[in-house]
C-alpha cells in the first residue's frame, strides 16, 4: 500500500501534482467476488483519498467473448452500482464507462499497431482463454484484449507539468502481465515519436493478489471459471455465504497454519481472514491454535458477511434510483473524455495524423 499521504484536492490536480491512479473492471456477472474486493477494488476506495482517480468499468472488454446484450446491460449498471456502493464517490474519483469514451477504441487502434504479433501471443490470459474455447470460438478482438487495456491506461498519463508524474494501476496479481505490456507499449511510444506516455506501475496488494476458489483451492477465483460453491459474490445473501466458507475445501488435518504447499486451502482463508480484519497472518494462527477449522470458519463467515451485508443493501439501493446513477454516469463520461480528448490530440500530432482544422 502507498504512504498515506493527504487528500488530494482540484489545485493539486490541476498542476499535475497528485498521482494518477486508473483500473478498470469487466461487467462480466451479476455481481462481483471475493477476489475482485480483496485484490482490486478495496484498493480503488482506498487510493481515491491521494491520488486523482479514474475507474472505469470496461463494458467493450466485455464483448471480447460471446455476451447477451440485456445481460451487459444490467450488469454494467449493477457494476457501477456496487462501486458506488463501496464506497467510491463520484465527486472525488472519475467512475465512467468505457464505451462512453470513443478515445478508448481510438488509441488502442494506434498501439494495435506498435504492438508485434508474437508479443499479442504470449498474454498467458489469451493462451489460457484461447485454448479453452478454440480457435474458430476465439475473437480477435479477445486477442487484442490487453492492447486495448493498455490504451485505458495510457490515456489518462499525466502531462508533464510541475508535478510528480506517476500513474499506479490497482489490479490483482493475474494482470501483472498485461502491465508489463503497456509499460512496453508506452516506452515504444515514447522512443518512436517523443515522449508521450508515463509509464504504469502495478499496484498489487501483496496478501490478497489472488484469491483462491474455495472448491479448488490451488486456481483463482474466477467469474469465468469457478463453480457457485467455490465463488463467494459480493452481492449474495448471508445464509449461502455461511454455506460456502464451512464447506470450503480444506485438509484432513486440524490445525489452522499457513502453508501454500501442504494447506492451500487453509491459507487461503487465512489471507481472506487477515485481509478483511486487518490481522496479521501470525497472530490468527495464535488465536486459532487448537481451536479447530469450524470456530475458524464460522468466524470467518461473520467476517465476511458483516462486510458484504451493507455493500449489497447500498447495492440495491442505489439501483432503484436508475436517473441517478446516468447522472453519475454521465459525469464521470464528461470528466474522462477531456483527459482522453487532450491525451489523443497530442497521440494524433505524434503519429502523423493530419489535424482536421476549424
Ligand atoms: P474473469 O474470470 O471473467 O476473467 P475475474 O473474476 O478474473 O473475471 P476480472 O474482471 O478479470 O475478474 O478482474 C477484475 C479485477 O479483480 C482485476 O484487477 C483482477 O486482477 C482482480 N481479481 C480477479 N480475480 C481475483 C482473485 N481471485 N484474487 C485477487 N484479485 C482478483
Ligand atoms: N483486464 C482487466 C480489466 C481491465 C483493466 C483495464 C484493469 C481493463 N482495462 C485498465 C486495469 C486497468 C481485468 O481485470 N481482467
């Protein structure tokens, strides 16, 4: 986690001297997870106090594979919704859509260009994907899927100025990858035609970078991939929430210490645990010692939906209000476009591209 330092305010902003910080999350499903809270977005609540925030939810990232309009429609209302409701505020940090935002699909089209085919091809995320689903069912538009996350980041790079320039991506550990490339792309950039793009560092939270699935717990909880029992979503009731954490999958053993290798499961209730009350690993493994995995579990379930119980009421709340929720949408759309707007025109110059006249 970054030092704390003090709130930032719309002086600091305007002379660059505020770091950026910029995520963005697929609507992909009704709600969002465990490992979505805990690797990702408790982080983009908490960066908003320092820095000059940009979160977007990625709704044209969600039709890289197959979708049903109504489906993408709710759930990226329901999206913006679960932000809002954890505490994102709209004043203070820029919550837009990406599509609301051509400038998105514009720059990723110039740096489809500076990206080479080989490079596209070693996203482990698209191998994974890709080899799943067949190559007659992959898009290329799931191919160039990181390209176009490296245009949502790049074009909210600070502009020089007085300021210290440094714009910090909070994701979980699997997009580790996908950094690495807009860090390339933006450093190609910079070499080919001047020195445009700040390049991004990833903000990773070191003990919930990936959340397991409680089924299975050697492979990351997943929207895609896990089973119901092995997801805990955000916007479930309490009494299947209790349901999954006492049958998560643990060991045929008793005790309650961390260990990747023997106890993966263990451990990752452990870092869930840690995570949500802010205890060090160690001590739980004191206060549980000898007590057994149910008093553990049951604990943890209290945990869990003590945090997740007032995130789905505001949740609900705020999706009754839909006019309110376009406001907020609209505002974020108009904050982000003029950074977006004044990022392309420098891109366009850059490039070559013959400027359209007045
Ligand atoms: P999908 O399975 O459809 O790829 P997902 O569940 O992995 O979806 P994303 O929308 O891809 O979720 O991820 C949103 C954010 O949550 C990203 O920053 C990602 O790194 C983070 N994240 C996703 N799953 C986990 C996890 N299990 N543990 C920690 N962070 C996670
Ligand atoms: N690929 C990311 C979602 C994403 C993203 C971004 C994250 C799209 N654009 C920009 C950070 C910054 C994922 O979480 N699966």
């Amino acid at each position: 986690m970054p030092e704390a330092s003090s709130p930032a305010t719309s002086a600091d902003a305007a002379t660059g001297a505020v770091p950026r910080v910029l995520s963005g999350i697929q609507p992909t499903a009704d709600s969002f997870h465990l490992g979505n809270y805990l690797g990702a977005l408790r982080q983009w609540v908490a960066l908003q106090d320092t820095h000059e925030a940009f979160y977007c939810v990625v709704d044209m990232h969600a039709i890289t594979v197959e979708h049903d309009p109504a489906a993408l429609r709710r759930r990226t209302k329901v999206a913006v919704a679960q932000l809002l409701a954890m505490g994102l505020d709209p004043e203070r940090a820029t919550v837009f859509v990406q599509s609301h935002v051509p400038e998105h699909a514009e720059l990723a089209w110039v740096l489809n260009c500076l990206t080479s085919f080989g490079e596209a091809g070693r996203m482990t995320q698209f191998k994974d994907k890709s080899a799943k689903q067949g190559t007659s069912g992959t898009t290329v538009g799931l191919f160039t899927y990181p390209i176009l996350q490296a245009a949502d980041i790049l074009l909210y790079s600070p502009e020089p100025g007085e300021g210290e320039r440094v714009l910090r991506v909070p994701v979980g550990e699997d997009q580790r990858q996908h950094l690495e490339l807009t860090r390339t792309l933006a450093q190609r950039f910079n070499n080919r035609f001047g020195e445009t793009f700040v390049p991004p560092e990833a903000h990773i939270p070191p003990g919930a970078a990936k959340i397991t699935d409680l089924q299975e717990p050697d492979a990351k909880m997943s929207k895609s991939a896990s089973s119901p029992q092995g997801i805990i979503d955000v916007l479930e009731e309490p009494g299947p929430m209790r349901k999954k954490i006492m049958r998560a999958v643990t060991d045929t053993g008793t005790e309650i210490v961390y260990d990747e290798e023997k106890k993966a499961g263990i451990t990752n209730l452990l870092r869930i645990y840690s995570a949500l009350e802010g205890t060090p690993i160690p001590e739980l493994e004191k206060r549980y010692a000898g007590s057994g995995y149910g008093q553990f579990k049951k604990d943890l379930a209290q945990i869990v939906v003590d945090t997740f119980t007032p995130i789905r009421e505001r949740t609900y709340a705020l999706l009754d209000d839909e006019a309110q929720l376009d406001k907020v949408l609209a505002h974020g759309a108009g904050r982000a476009s003029k950074v977006a707007a004044r990022t392309m025109e420098i891109v366009r110059d850059r490039v070559g591209f013959v400027g359209r006249g007045h």
